[in-house]
C-alpha cells in the first residue's frame, strides 16, 4: 500500500511538473506569435497588404487560439491534480505559488493578444469604411452610363463605334470593380465577425483566469507576508541584540570606570588619613 501511493504520489508529482513545463511553452509560443502578428497586421490596408500576409496572419490567429484554449485546459486539469495529490502542506504552499505565477504569465500573454486583436479589428473596419467609400463612387458612374446612351441615340454624331465601345469598356471596368470591391467587403466583414467571436472567447478565458488570481492572490500574498514579516522580525532581532550587546558594553564600561575611580578616591583617602596621623605623632 505504501509503495501504491507512493507510485501514485510520483506519478501525480511527473504530471504536474510536466504540465507546468508545458503551460511554460505554450505561453512563450502565444507571446511570439503574436509579436510576430503585430510585424504583420501593420500592412493591413497598405499597398504591402497581400495574400500572403492575410494567410500567415489566418494560420498564427488559429494557432494562437488553440494555444489559449489548451493552456486553459492544461490549468484546470492542475486544479484536479492538487485535488488528488495528497502532497505536503509545504509542497502544496510551492506549487500554488508556481501555479500563480504561470497564470499572471497567462493573464499578461492574453492581455497582449488581447490588443492585437483589437489592433487588426480597427484595421480591418478602417479597410471597409474606405472601400464602401469607393462602391459608392463606383455605382455613381454607373450610373452614369445610361445618361451616355441617351446621348448617343439622340445625337448620330456622337454614336461611332469606338466612343460606344469605349463607354461600354468603362461601364464593364465599373462593373467589374464594383464586384470585386463587394466581394472584399464582404470577406472583410466575415474576418471582423470571426474577430469579435474570437474576442469573446478570449475575455471569458481572462475572466476565468482573473477569477483563479483573485481567489488564489490572498492566499499567495498572505504567504509572502507571512514570509516577509518573518524577514523583518528576524532583522529586528539582529539589530535590538546588536543594540543590546552595544549597551550591555557600554554599561560594563562605565562600571570599570566607576570601581577605577573608586578606588583611585579610596587610596587617595587612605594616604590623606596615613598622612595627617603621620603629622600628630
């Protein structure tokens, strides 16, 4: 029976190191990917702005996603973990102290992504306001065109071929603009939806994770209370024993003195007195 718990108690102890060390990874994998998104949602709305650069964007926002998510996971199976463990107060006290400081490395990390996403929202809302701008002026030239065939059949002069098939390329390129630009709208306004329920999903693991601080702060700063004030009365005592000891030296001092002059006036009494007998006889 010892041996089963203590197989199982090293178990539980490997499991919880391990997740530690893998919470530890997928933090440091969030803050670089998106140090690397923040390199690249600059170009957004930009003539640097391609294909390439909203794909990569795409893959490191999933993958960022899933990494929260996991490393959310990966905190509440630590929680079942200290349910079970059976481990020693003072172990207990090491690993919640452990566990905090990986969830402040968390709650910083999302907070980060947190500003990246509103960066890229803003980005990506700029980029629809200006080309809503631009449909608007495209279908104004459309427009346009039924008042050029109006023209044209009222005034044989104006209806040579090359003019009409020079209106009718216009009015195409317009058309075709004009398509192309709702379509990008379009998929901008899908990626700005996906954004805000990715924000969503985000901030209730914030929240979540700002719960588990605030619930286990107390108890972590009690502890480091605790340990500071034990720092302090340990620091106390050195010195109220230096000061002490310094006046414990101080008092023996003024003793010796004290006897030395004593008996200096004794010896001097006693030679006075030897004297003035000396005189009588």
């Amino acid at each position: 029976t010892i041996n089963t718990n203590y197989f199982i108690q090293s178990n539980l102890r490997m499991s919880y190191d391990q997740l530690c060390q893998r919470i530890g990874s997928a933090i440091f994998k969030i803050g670089s990917n998106v140090t690397s998104m923040q390199k690249l949602v600059v170009q957004l709305d930009t003539p640097a702005e391609t294909p390439n650069v909203k794909r990569q964007l795409d893959a490191k926002r999933a993958e960022v996603q899933r990494s929260i998510q996991s490393t959310n996971d990966m905190f509440r199976e630590i929680g079942e973990i200290a349910k079970d463990s059976g481990i020693s107060q003072q172990e207990e006290k090491s690993r919640k102290i452990q566990t905090e400081r990986l969830k402040q490395q968390f709650s910083d990390a999302l907070t980060k992504f947190k500003k990246y996403q509103s960066l890229e929202a803003e980005k990506e809302r700029a980029a629809v306001s200006r080309m809503r701008s631009r449909t608007a002026s495209l279908r104004t030239e459309i427009n346009k065109q039924p008042q050029i065939d109006t023209q044209y059949a009222d005034n044989d002069s104006l209806m040579d071929d090359d003019s009409r098939q020079q209106a009718l390329s216009q009015l195409q390129d317009f058309t075709e603009d004009l398509e192309h630009t709702t379509a990008l709208i379009n998929e901008r306004e899908e990626a700005i939806a996906k954004l805000e329920t990715d924000m969503v999903t985000v901030n209730e693991i914030f929240r979540e994770i700002g719960t588990m601080v605030y619930e286990q702060g107390d108890m972590i700063d009690n502890i480091e209370h605790n340990v500071e004030v034990a720092r302090d009365k340990v620091e106390e005592g050195g010195v109220a024993l230096k000061k002490a000891s310094e006046y414990q030296n101080k008092y023996r001092k003024k003793i010796f003195i004290f006897l030395g002059l004593l008996i200096l006036f004794g010896i001097a009494l006693g030679l006075i007195i030897w004297v003035s007998v000396r005189n009588k006889k």
